[in-house]
C-alpha cells in the first residue's frame, strides 16, 4: 500500500486548525505550522525536545530550537525540523549539527529551484543516518513496528522561502527501511493564506467546536501578523486540556513557541524567538 504523504484532510496521525490546506501524516514528535501570505512565509514550532521517555537515560527539554535560518546571494529560507531522534544526549548522534555541516558544504554550490536542492540536501544526509544504523548508534532507540507503514518515518525537514527570488517550499523525509535512510521530497503547493501542518493529533481540533479559540481568521489577504497567531494558536491547542485528554501523543508538544518569518523584502526575522539558540547553528536572522 502506498503511503499519502500530503493530505487536505486528516488522519489519525495529524490534524487540522481553520483549515486552509494540506497536513502532514506521521507527526507525533512536534508541531511545525507553516503559513504561506502574499506577504510571505511564517513558520512556528513548539520547544520540546526530548527522547523516548521509556528508556533510562531519557531527557527532556522546553527550550529546544526546532526553526532554522538558510541565507544566501540565491536564497532565503527558514528550515523546520521534526524528528524521532535529532539528538541522543551522549552526543553520538546531533542531526542539526550534521546540517549546518552539509549547509556550509552546499553553500558553494548552484541549483535551478528549491526541490534541486532539498533533493541534494537528502543526498548528502543519506550516509549519516545509514553509518549511524551500522555502527548501532541508533538501535537502542529507533524501533519500527513492522506492521505499521506509517512507522518508518525518523526525520522530516521542511523547507520554506525565496529562493532565486521565487516563493518556494518543500519536505524532506527520511525513513527507516532495514537499517537504511529512504530520503523522499515532496513540494508544498500553498496559495496566499493557506498553511500546512505537520503535528500529532486526530482531527478533532479542526472539527470539534470546544476548539474554537483555537481558530483564526485567514485567507487570500492574511498579514504576517495574522498569520503569526494563526500558527501560534495551531501550537497552542495541543496544550490544552481538551487536547491531552483527545489526541494521542500531543505530550509531545509544547514549551516555548517560536516563530520566523521570511519575506523578500527583510529575509528571515525572528517574530518571536526561541529561548535558547541550538549552538551547532550560526545565528544571523533578526530579532
């Protein structure tokens, strides 16, 4: 069976908030809304961070930088990053160091759109994730239920922006398939004032009318303002009471929201700022 990888609808793995386009499945382990304006783009994410709290050495943090700025003469983007594991806390394995590695290695390097370069990003990313598998890095807290096809899914980057001064955004994902990373793209098509969602949830929030606080208004003519609350409250409902009584897996989500923009005529500026700054990651955007 194949897998849907971008859906206008819901499933039990993802849900909706005044719905103005497509969600992500599989999105157990945060929340990254992106909003697309005529303005620009907004993207927001929750600050939890942490491993499976199963095993003995897991820790936890509400502080954790999840949104990242790519500056360049041909592009400008903001990068989400979601993921079952990003960091194991013995330092073994820190995937947002490993992209600021490869980031500074593409940066010399040309490409006719963005989906070239997301696509050469999984290329050069592949080989961290396999050596991490065959060393056993990763065996301890990578378990896949093999009857489960939406069970695979370890990492997923997503990518908004300017890029060669066109607005432009897509998704990485990497996914476990014996002991080997399947880097997949997909492009984000998003009209002005429609957003995309990758969270945990069921749907409820986008139907259920005890969530209606929750709701903001948006459409063709939506400013970076509104669309600024309009992620912030997305990341909100899943720290409602509502939320933790109805969808699973929402603990996951919560702590401190930050929230970027990226706009052609002031690139990538911070609207409200992480706490603290992932060290492995230059900082250059804006307060």
């Amino acid at each position: 069976m194949s897998r849907p990888q971008c859906q206008t609808a819901y499933g039990v793995r993802g849900s909706v908030l005044s719905y103005s386009g497509p969600i992500l499945l599989d999105s157990r382990m945060t929340a990254i809304p992106l909003c697309y304006t005529k303005f620009g783009y907004v993207m927001g994410a929750d600050g939890r961070g942490g491993n499976d709290p199963t095993k003995a050495d897991y820790s936890t943090s509400n502080d954790a930088q999840k949104i990242f700025e790519i500056a360049a003469p041909d592009k400008t983007l903001a990068l989400g990053l979601m993921g079952e594991i990003i960091k194991l806390p013995d330092g073994s394995f820190d995937l947002v160091a490993e992209i600021a590695k490869q980031k500074t290695r593409l940066a010399s390097r040309s490409f006719n759109s963005l989906r070239h370069y997301v696509e050469k990003f999984g290329e050069v990313l592949k080989p961290f994730f396999d050596q991490a598998w065959q060393d056993g890095t990763l065996d301890p807290w990578e378990e896949v239920d093999p009857n489960d096809e939406n069970d695979d899914l370890v990492a997923r980057v997503i990518f908004a922006g300017y890029f060669n001064q066109r607005p432009s955004s897509a998704y990485l994902e990497f996914r476990h398939k014996n002991k080997k990373a399947e880097p997949q793209v997909t492009a984000i098509i998003l009209s002005p004032g429609q957003s995309l969602l990758a969270g945990p949830g069921t749907g409820l929030i986008q139907n259920d009318p005890r969530f209606s606080e929750y709701r903001k208004p948006t459409g063709p003519h939506l400013s970076i303002e509104g669309a600024r609350d309009l992620v912030t409250s997305r990341i909100e409902a899943y720290n409602s009471p509502l939320a933790a009584k109805l969808i699973p897996n929402c603990e996951s989500v919560g702590a401190h929201i930050h929230v970027a923009a990226i706009t052609p005529s002031e690139g990538f500026k911070w609207l409200t700022r992480p706490l603290v700054f992932d060290k492995s990651w230059p900082q250059t955007g804006s307060a």
